[in-house]
C-alpha cells in the first residue's frame, strides 16, 4: 500500500485526511494525464536545463522509462553546458543514466520537446523554433503559453523528483533499481540533506523510494572524490569571500570546472550565521554565478534574476539559482586578470547585496 495512502488510514484528523484525499485524487488524475497524452506521442525529446543538477537528471531518467512503458518509439535525455561536479558525473555513470548533449541536428528525428525541471539554472537551452514543447513538468511556476498540452508545475513540492516518483507509484508500476535509486539520491540532494525546504511529498516519495533503492550505489555516489581544481576553487572561494548579515558572496577566480561553483558554494553556506551565498568564477570567458539560500525571507532565484539578467541570464528556484553573464572585452586581460577579477567581484557584491536592500 503506497505511503500516503497508509498515512490517510491512520489520521485521527478528518480535515487533514480531506486534504490529502484531495491531494491524491489531483495526484492520479495528472498521472492518468501524462500517460494518457504519451500514448499519443511517436517521439519525445527530454530537455534537461542548462548544465543538470541531479534533481533534473533524475526526473529525465524516470520521465524517458514511462514513455518507454506507452511504447513511445523515441526518446532520448539531452543537456546542454558542460558537467563537471563529481557527484553529478557519478550519478550518471553509476545509474548509466543515457543522457546526449544538445548539437546541431540532433533533434532532427524528434517531434516532440519536454522541458523537465527547466528554471533551476538561469541559463537558455537552445532549442529548434519547429519542434514543439508539449510537455512541462517542474517545482516552479512556469509561465510558458497555456495551449501546452500537458504542464505540471507544482511550486509547493520541493524536488521535481518528487513529481515523477508520484508517477511512478499512481501507475502502480515498479521501477528498475537504477531509476529508484537515482531519484532517491536526487530527493535527497536536492531538500532532505540539508533540511532545505523540504515538504511532506518529498519525505513521502522517499520512503517510497527506499525499498526498490539500491542503497550501496547511493553511497558510492556520496563518495565521489573532488578534484584537486574543484579543492582549490573551493579553497579560494573560502579565502576570497565578503559577508553582510547573514549573507556571503565569493569568488573561485578563473577555473576549467564550472561545477566547482556549486560546490563552493553548498560549502560556504555550512559557515556559522550564513544563510544566503553567491558565488561568482570566470569559466569559457564567461562569468558565471552559482547561488544557494536557506533563508525563507529571500527568494534567490528571483533575486539572482533581478540583480543580474539584464547582463545576460540568471534565475532559478527560491533556494537554488544561477546565471551566466558575457564578459565582453573583459574576457582577455592578460596581465591585468587579477585587477579585473578584482573589480568584477566588487561589482557583482554591491549588485546583489544591493538587490536583497542590506
């Protein structure tokens, strides 16, 4: 018997049992939804959002195997940005998620588009103007057309994880172990570990989860080692860093390894009487920002978006954003890097800490 519908057996509260009866009914009918409007599909391509986290990955892999279970004859997982962070790099290789990275043609024998979990990162994928995005499926709010045919955006879940682990029970079909276990570890990840924001759908699933989780490949993905260049950009994020209140921005410098900015920043923001961190780093010629928050005054992904999308594109969700800027003649400095790296930090503190009014 599904977790939920267990709980509801034993709720001594007839308005909380009203609540999640409703909750499951509404569950069921977007699942039947889903299945219902994949079965009229021949092709489908997944869009992941700009450089995965494991969350979006996750929910990509899940998504790919229901439509395998409609006989969707194609569909394929894509991505577009480079992926450096370890734990990322594991969680593909070890689950054997099939992911391909976005080229050019290489939508050309698909008809269909589905976005999975595509704000988190503040950056643009690139996808071709004649095939149509028909399906939509995140934690936030979209505010794409509604003549999509299928859109499930649920602002009050904490993982899109969480979503597609619904799916999956409603349907009353058992997943492979590598789906449970990749969605498990992305649940996880994304809220559990960290007590950030986490709702009761998410602890939900990943009870649901657990018995069909290979626990032992989860650890393996938690042991992923860092690299030396990831160690020294996050030991430069915590050497170049300025704090107001309880909020932090910091800088990695110039590095190869754009996943490094994440990890420097799921670090800083372990830091005593921190709840709010920006981290900057100059990748590809870019300067690129990674963001985390567990503040419930702040909205980072808005945030982000307000101080720094007019340079190019940043946003993301209430607690984790990002964003990719040009750097334009600033690219090539030569002999002047670290003054400049200097005053780009100096620049894009002032703007954000000046965005959150401290």
């Amino acid at each position: 018997m599904p977790f939920s519908r267990c709980f509801l057996l034993h709720s001594p509260d007839r308005a909380a049992t009203f609540v999640f009866s409703s909750h499951i009914v509404e569950v069921m009918q977007k699942s039947d939804e889903l299945h219902n409007y994949l079965k009229t599909l021949d092709s489908l391509a997944i869009v992941c959002h700009h450089q995965p986290d494991p969350d979006c990955l996750a929910s990509g892999f899940a998504l790919q195997w229901i439509a395998k279970q409609v006989e969707i004859d194609r569909c394929s997982i894509f991505y577009q940005g480079k992926i450096t962070h370890q734990e990322i790099l594991s969680l593909v290789n070890i689950f054997e998620i099939p992911i391909e990275e976005i080229e050019e043609g290489v939508f050309d024998s698909f008809d269909h588009i589905a976005l999975i979990d595509h704000s988190v990162s503040g950056t643009e994928v690139e996808l071709p103007d004649e095939i149509p995005v028909e399906v939509i499926i995140d934690i936030k709010e979209t505010e794409h057309s509604i003549d999509i045919p299928f859109i499930d955006s649920r602002p009050s879940y904490g993982a899109t994880s969480t979503i597609l682990t619904e799916y999956i029970q409603e349907q009353e079909k058992t997943p492979p172990v590598s789906i449970a276990s990749a969605l498990l570890f992305a649940i996880h990840n994304e809220r559990l570990d960290h007590v950030r924001y986490p709702t009761l759908a998410d602890y939900q699933a990943a009870t649901e989860l657990y018995p069909d989780a290979d626990i032992d490949l989860i650890e393996e993905v938690y042991g992923s080692s860092l690299t030396p260049s990831t160690l020294d950009a996050i030991g430069q994020a915590i050497n170049h860093r300025e704090k107001q209140g309880s909020t932090l921005v910091s800088s990695i410098g110039r590095t190869t390894e754009t996943g490094a900015l994440p990890q420097a920043a799921d670090y800083l923001l372990r830091l005593e009487g921190v709840k709010t961190v920006l981290v900057m780093g100059i990748a590809d010629d870019k300067l690129r920002l990674s963001a985390q928050s567990f503040d419930p005054r702040i909205d980072v992904g808005t945030a982000v978006e307000e101080a720094f999308s007019t340079y190019g594109a940043a946003g993301g969700h209430p607690d984790r954003a990002g964003g990719e800027l040009p750097l334009g003649i600033f690219a090539k400095t030569g002999d002047h890097e670290a003054a400049v790296e200097k005053q780009l930090f100096k620049i894009v503190a002032k703007q954000f800490f000046n965005t959150l009014n401290i």
